[in-house]
C-alpha cells in the first residue's frame, strides 16, 4: 500500500532517527533523505530491515524518483544554537528550498505531510505558555533569525500549498527534547550540562540560570508526532499543533538535577547570555491533548537516567 511508504528527510539525524524505528516498527516502508549534515549514520547502524534504505541527498535539490509514497516527514535542518552561524545559509535552505522540494514531491504523489516546525517560531514568548495562535515575537535579523525565520516561512508555505495544491499538511511545533543520539557536540543545554558532567567539567550556564524550558523526552515527542500523523484528515488535516512537556523548570534547577543524578566533581559556572535567547518556554498542548488524545508520560529525572546512559557507553 502506498501510504505505508513514508519518506523522512533528517532520518539521520536525532529526532529523525527515532521517527524511523517507530515507522518500522508499525510496518512502514522508510526511505530515509540525509545529507549527514548533522545527522549520523550510525543512529542508524542499527535498522535491519528489508523495508528500509537510505539515500545520501541534500533537501534544497529536488528530490529523487520513488514509488508509491504515503506520507512525507519534513524533518530536515539543523538544529544546534551552535550552527546558527556557521551553517546559516545551509539551514535557510532547508527550511525554505527544502521545504519547497518536500512539498512539491509529496504534492506529485498526493502524499500526506507531516511538517516539522519548532517552538523557535513563537521568539523570545511575550504570551506564557505558548500557544498555537500566538504569533511570536522573532528577531528577523538577530543571529537566531536563519533558523527561527526559515522555519516560520515553512509554515506559510505548506499554507500555501494547502491553498493551492490541497495537500493534506500536519504542522508539528516541537519544543525541548532530549534523549540518546543526541550529538554530545550539539551545544544545547542537555547534552551540553551531561557532557561536562561526564567529564568532570564545570557546568555552563548562561545568564542567571533563571530562564525556563520545559523538556520533553524523546519517546514522548515520537509518539505525539505520530499519533497527529495518523490521526484521520478531517481532524488533522491542515492543523498545527504544539508538542511537548509542559513541566517548566530553569536552567539552574536543571544543572541542579543533572548534578544530583551524575556522579561528579563538577559545579556551575556563568557566562553572559546569548543574543535574542528566549527567557521563558513552556507549551500549551491542551490542542495535542484534546485532538489526539496524547499527553507526555516520562519524567525529567527519568528522561535524564536513560539519556545519561546513553551518553556514558
């Protein structure tokens, strides 16, 4: 069947790469699109299975022929702080080209759409918690604009698309989320405060360490993103939805947290605060649970034993 063929660009790299177990797991044909930008192959190396291949392509080219595709998962783009500079062009790219190219193959084979947007749409939140008609406040010039803009300029394409094309498009804004295959490099906050912890090392805050996030473990996000995946068209079709954990905490009582669970010499240091870094995140996802009847179920200090696992073999 053709909608038992799904298509998911970034299938590399974290979030990809745990989208991809769970389509194999329920069946699908997977055809991964990566460039190993910042996805690994060896969040892969695992996959064993004849319903699978992968295709090393970059998504601001048009993609490759293949047959009978169901559904499309735009996941393609770096997401790193620490990339907003170095890969700035690359990542306007792929949310923008690449999201063009994603849609007008998934319009060729009347293919759904899941879209993966992100909680970096809403800026720097002057509305707490976030929710899905806020429309944000983003520095269309500061140094998180490459990403932040291009991801808000994907969703008003895949309106566009639904306009024109009609074209079943499922817009997923994902907030924090963590979990092994995270790149430890990464340079966010999780595989940031695990890394020095593991190694000893004093760990970085920034700032006063009272700004918020609210984290979401991996598993949790997948089954979300799922669930509003297959969730029937009149429901879903065209919807944008926040997925997340709504338990908010600081930065200083999450290095608290990392520090009581880590067996280590570490402490905590401060330098100034990043340009334009939002202050507060939490999501509303009273849309999420109503709509799919979804609710995250992991813990943080849960969420964070098993990450640390991960990261220490």
């Amino acid at each position: 069947m053709s909608d038992q063929h799904a298509v998911v660009t970034g299938g590399a790299g974290f979030l990809g790469s745990h989208l991809v177990d769970s389509l194999l797991n329920d069946g699908y044909q997977v055809t991964v699109l990566d460039n190993f930008g910042s996805g690994r192959p060896e969040n892969l190396e695992h996959v064993d299975a004849e319903r699978f291949e992968t295709i090393n392509h970059d998504v601001s080219e048009p993609f490759p022929s293949l047959n009978n595709v169901g559904v499309v998962y735009h996941f393609a783009s770096r997401a790193s702080p620490k990339d907003f500079d170095s890969h700035a062009v690359e990542i306007a790219l792929a949310n923008g080209m690449g999201t063009h190219n994603a849609l007008q193959f998934a319009s060729e084979h009347e293919a759904r759409v899941v879209l993966a947007s992100t909680s970096e749409v809403y800026g720097d939140p002057e509305e707490h918690p976030q929710h899905e008609e806020y429309r944000g406040n983003v520095n269309v010039r500061g140094p998180r604009a490459p990403y932040d803009e291009s991801k808000r300029f994907a969703e008003a394409l895949a309106v566009a698309y639904e306009a024109q094309h009609s074209l079943d498009i499922r817009t997923v804004r994902i907030f924090n989320t963590y979990g092994p295959r995270m790149r430890q490099d990464d340079g966010r906050v999780i595989p940031n405060f695990l890394t020095q912890a593991l190694e000893g090392k004093d760990l970085t805050v920034y700032g006063d360490g009272s700004q918020t996030r609210s984290f979401c473990y991996v598993s949790d996000l997948i089954a979300g993103i799922r669930a509003f995946a297959d969730a029937p068209s009149e429901v879903a079709k065209g919807e944008v939805v926040n997925v997340g954990n709504t338990d908010e905490v600081t930065i200083f009582e999450l290095a608290e947290l990392i520090l009581e669970i880590v067996d280590t010499d570490s402490d905590i240091t401060y330098e100034p605060l990043p340009e334009d870094d939002p202050k507060i995140r939490r999501p509303d996802i009273s849309k999420a649970t109503g709509m799919l009847d979804w609710e995250p179920t992991i813990g943080l200090e849960k969420g964070l034993k098993r990450t640390i696992e991960a990261f220490d073999d």
